[in-house]
C-alpha cells in the first residue's frame, strides 16, 4: 500500500513500490524514482462512473499513478488534510478530493437539495474501503464532531466532506452576513445529525441559490 505523508502542510508526498494511487488531474509537482501517469475519465470506476459523472455535473478529472518512487502532489497552495479509512465510506466535494489509495473504492452518491444550492449537481463524490485519501480545503480545515444530542448545521459554501453514518438535510436559514444587511436572497445550510464528523474549510466557495 502506498504511504501518504505531508511536506509541510500544502504539499502531499506519497512513496510508492509498485503500487499506485488516484489524484486530481495536474496536481502532480515533482517525482523521483520510475512513475507512469494515465489519466481517468470521468473520475470514475469504468464508464458508469464516466457517465454518472457527466450527467449530475460532479466533475471529477482523475489521473492514476504507479511505479517506485515518491510523488509529491499539491493543488493552488491548499492545506491538505489526511484521513484515515477502514472499511468505512467517506462523502466529499469533488473539488476537495485531491488523492486517493489505488485500493480505495470511488463513485458517486445522491445528496438532495444540499447539491443543487451549490451548483454542484445532486450527487457527491465517495470514497470506500482501506487506505488512506487526501482532502484538500482552502486553509486548514476543521473537524467537527456530530452526535445525536448534538447536531450541527454547515454554510454548503464551507462544506469539504464528511464521514458515512451522518443524516443530512437541506434548510433554508440565516447566517451573519444575512443578519447585518449584506446578503441578498435566501440563505441556505446543511443539517447533520447522527453520530460522525465533518470537515469544513474557514473560507466559503461561491454557491447558487443566495448568498450563503
């Protein structure tokens, strides 16, 4: 299994010896050793991911990577955050997703309204199985724990990912930019209840449906 490391915090290193990963389209920087680079279309498994992907709009341009060396990856200076998955399922923003461990499973999974107040389409990208992925967020991103007792609700423009075992429901809301004036439309967010974490990023991605 290929092992994934940080070089800092913007730039993921991942030592490979004979194994292989799936990153974003590009984000390679620089590598040492023998690598061979194929790219992926659709960014999913086979062609019912290419055309799942094509028909609820989450783009997702996937390159694999095999050989023995190290490859290092980054994408626009982001912080990179490691997660760590053993059998579970883990929902993310496509534009969030920047490497994957080759034996992990990748597709596409409905999500309701929470998709359409982002543009993004109504689906998300998963990730399944064990090994480990690479988030990307724009600044460090931070986990928050859900329990029943206590929910929590998301701006979608903040939203990076979160793990399987969450209920998620999409409602209209208020946030401080609508409460001083500077909002115009309808402010939306994500409810999550259960038991599970997410992860939001302190900066807000450009949405539709209000400002948010």
């Amino acid at each position: 299994m290929a092992q994934f490391r940080l070089h800092g915090s913007k730039v993921l290193a991942v030592d490979m010896s004979g194994d292989g990963v799936k990153a974003k389209n590009g984000a390679m920087i620089a590598y040492d050793g023998r690598m061979a680079f194929k790219k992926m279309s659709g960014g999913g498994e086979g062609l019912r991911g290419m055309v799942t992907r094509r028909l609820t709009g989450e783009q997702m341009e996937v390159m694999e990577v095999k050989g023995h060396g190290t490859c290092w990856f980054a994408d626009r200076a982001s912080e990179i955050s490691l997660v760590s998955l053993n059998g579970q399922k883990l929902y993310v923003e496509a534009s969030n997703l920047l490497c994957t461990d080759g034996g992990l499973r990748t597709g596409t999974s409905f999500t309701g309204l929470r998709g359409g107040a982002q543009g993004n389409g109504l689906f998300t990208t998963t990730v399944e199985g064990t090994g480990q992925a690479a988030l990307l967020s724009d600044g460090p991103a931070v986990v928050l724990r859900v329990s029943e007792q206590y929910p929590l609700q998301v701006d979608p423009g903040a939203y990076v990912a979160h793990t399987h075992g969450l209920r998620q429901s999409f409602q209209s809301g208020v946030n401080f930019r609508t409460l001083i004036g500077e909002g115009s439309g309808e402010a939306f967010q994500i409810r999550f209840e259960g038991e599970g974490l997410v992860y939001v990023q302190p900066s807000e991605r450009n949405t539709v449906g209000g400002d948010v």
